[in-house]
C-alpha cells in the first residue's frame, strides 16, 4: 500500500481463502472458507508499524489484524485465535506470561533442492565442521550479518536476552524476553522475518525448517510459560511459600491431555517429525519433568518467582501465534477442569505408551480429526481448515520420489 493510502485510512482487503493458503500456493476447497470467498479487512496494530533498516527505498510493515468486514477478529486468523484465549485467562483474573526460544541455521545459498544445505564460507575461507557448539568465537565469520540483525532488532524494538551457537552446524538460537503473549507472538514473527531479509543481503540463506541436515539436531521454538494475577502480577504457580500451587500441577495436567491431539498444531509439516524422531533434543513425548530435556514438558531450574512450564514439542517450522495459543488453552483447560498430571519423571527414562505423540504427520492429522476439544477451543471452522490444508501439502509430499527411494531401491528384484 502506498504511504498516502495508509495514512488516508483506505482499508486494505483480503479475500478469506488466503489465510488457509498451502505453502506450494494451492488452496483446499471453497467451503472450508465460505462459499463465496469474500473479503477479510487486514486492520494495522498501532504498536507494529517497523520501518524496514534493511530496504534500500524508504518502506515499512504493519502487523495486521484479520477481521471480518463486520468487525470481528477471523476464526481463520491466528493472532485472532490467540487473542481469544488471552480473553480467557483475563475472564479468570489471570494474564499468561511467554518467552521463545527460537533454533534457525545459517546456510550458504542453495541453489539445488537435490543437493543437501552446506554452512557458509568465513572468514577464515572454511565451512564450519559442527564444533562449535556455544562458542564464544563460533560466529566471527558471520560478523558482518549478526552485526545487522543485532541492528534491526533494535530498530524494531525486539529485546533480545541470549544469543549463541546450538549445538547444530552452523546452527544458532536466540531468548526473547518473557511478556505479554500476543507481543511475544509479534516479536518472534519479526525476528524470523527480519533474520531471512538480513540474510539476503549477506548472500546467506537462514532456514527455519526443524530439521534441515540429517544427522544433525533440528532447530526448536520451545515456549516457556506461566500466569500471573492480573492486578498483583503474582505467579499463580507460587504460593506464598514458594512452593508449587494446584494451578502449576493442573496447568501441566492440561498440556498432558492436549498434546496428542494438538501435535499437527506444533509440527505442521512433514519435516517437523524428522526432528522429533530424535527423542533427547526433541522428546515426542507428554512426560514431565523438573529440569530433565527429555521430557516433553520440562519445569526449569529457577527461583520460585520464575516457575514456568517449558513446551519442548514445537519446531522452528511453527506459526508463533498458533503454538502459543495451542499451549496456553491447554495449560488453561487443566486449570479451569482441575486436572491432575502423572507423576514426573527423572533421569533415563522409557516413555510410557499413554504418554506417546504421534510421530508423523498423519498419525497427527487424524489424531486432530478426531479432537472434539480442539473444535471447541479454537473453533471448529479453523480445524476443519487447517487439517484440509495440511492434507494438501501432505498429498502433494507423497506425489513426489526421494533421492533415497531411487538411491535404495532402485536396484531392488
């Protein structure tokens, strides 16, 4: 839109189906987004409006709102979804509280999908060989490029806490500052944005995909979560003792009984489980535990001011907004149903069958298919939606012969 337009007010709008678009750019079939295919109006969130450093030419982004022409937030729209159950927990009293944890790999340009990413060339004229894990040092060569992104996130207002070297080649992970759900979700939408435009300009490619190199740990978005009084700012997981209330158990609880049936939520496509078949770095399971990364639901060593529930399932592939909201209505539907969690486990472990995830995109697709809970907190429009979008992109994987298929089985009898 142009300057004059937006500050004219002239409404932009979108017809509906863009929302439930496929990522190969199909879309499912009209009904799953009105007959009619008629318009959203995209409405700009006065907070969000970044000038863009990278541009060459003067421009700038707005974060929109979806809404209805009648006003209301889209039941296809995510951030709608989440600032849904925002309103849920401040019906309550209460205001959830997230940080993220975001995994991406900065990968030379490549030009060949047949051929596997490859680490950039530093300074030094060699490709990093996967030793550098939380380096001080490990990403000297990609100085110039950090040096920018350090700069727009500045630019656009993202405070960062750590950032450092994962334990993948060429692989790197940044701490936002806990807050505000929806700002969290916005800031962690910048921040994936702003680190493929900077990238750009470096010649360098940063994939978001969970599992990019084989042999390699995928890149996770874990979410860290608690929930304060809304007033007193108290973390309802603490009594006043310190000690861990009935809240933070049924919050756990609530992430148990959900996490099977919103697995196609945290893992949208298929890559997603090439990560989470590696059960350490990414456990696919429900277990919780205090301070032990196998579990799926890790409690973190902290001061009892900082309880919180850290999601280990989501990958970097993820849409923030919905993970977010996927994982607070969880924590929510234990709190409001006073569920009770398993008992946590410790050390090694072997996951117990009534704790397991589904481990592809199938199985999770039809595990949502069946979720009656998952049609009541989110609606049962968008469901319907995503799975079918989801099924397309599904299809369109299977319609296609891996290099493995024909390197392997080629010359079978």
């Amino acid at each position: 839109m142009t300057l004059e337009g937006f500050l004219e007010g002239r409404r932009l709008q979108m017809a509906r189906g863009v929302l439930l678009q496929c990522i190969m750019g199909g879309y499912p079939p009209m009904r799953f987004y009105g007959s009619d295919d008629g318009d959203l109006a995209l409405v700009a969130d006065p907070n969000h409006i970044h000038h863009l450093p990278w541009s060459e030419r003067p421009r700038a982004l707005a974060i929109c709102d979806a809404n209805e022409l009648s006003g209301q937030g889209s039941g296809l729209s995510t951030r709608s979804l989440l600032k849904t159950v925002i309103a849920r927990y401040a019906a309550r009293g209460l205001a959830p509280v997230v940080a993220t944890e975001l995994e991406f790999f900065v990968f030379a340009p490549n030009t060949d999908p047949m051929q596997p990413f490859e680490p950039p060339v530093g300074l030094d004229g060699r490709r990093e060989g996967g030793q550098s894990a939380f380096s001080i040092s490990s990403n000297n060569g990609l100085r110039p490029f950090f040096t920018q992104v350090y700069e727009c996130m500045a630019a656009f207002g993202l405070p960062r806490d750590t950032f450092m070297h994962e334990m993948g080649v060429s692989q790197f992970e940044i701490n936002l500052l806990h807050g505000d759900p929806l700002l969290m979700a916005d800031q962690t939408f910048l921040f994936k944005h702003l680190l493929k435009e900077v990238a750009l300009k470096h010649g360098l490619s940063v994939v978001c995909m969970a599992k990019p190199l084989a042999k390699t740990p995928g890149s996770s978005m874990h979410i860290h979560q608690s929930v304060v009084e809304l007033g007193s700012g108290r973390n309802v997981f603490n009594d006043e003792a310190g000690k861990p209330t009935a809240a933070f158990y049924q919050f756990i609880a609530g992430q148990q009984a959900c996490m099977a049936e919103f697995t196609a939520l945290f893992a949208p496509n298929v890559n997603s489980y090439q990560r989470l078949s590696h059960p350490y770095a990414s456990p696919n399971n429900a277990c919780w535990s205090e301070d032990n990364r196998a579990a799926g639901l890790r409690i973190p060593a902290s001061a009892p001011t900082a309880r919180r529930v850290e999601n280990r399932l989501p990958g970097a592939d993820a849409n923030p907004y919905l993970i977010i909201a996927a994982s607070l209505a969880a924590g929510l539907h234990g709190i409001e149903h006073r569920l009770q969690p398993t008992e946590a486990i410790q050390g090694e472990f072997e996951v117990p069958d009534h704790l397991l995830l589904p481990c592809t995109l199938p199985a999770a697709l039809e595990r949502l298919k069946r979720s009656e809970l998952a049609r009541a907190l989110f609606g049962k429009e968008f469901i319907e939606g995503y799975i079918a979008t989801k099924t397309m992109e599904l299809a369109s994987y299977l319609d296609e012969i891996s290099p493995w298929e024909r390197r392997v089985l080629a010359s079978q009898a």
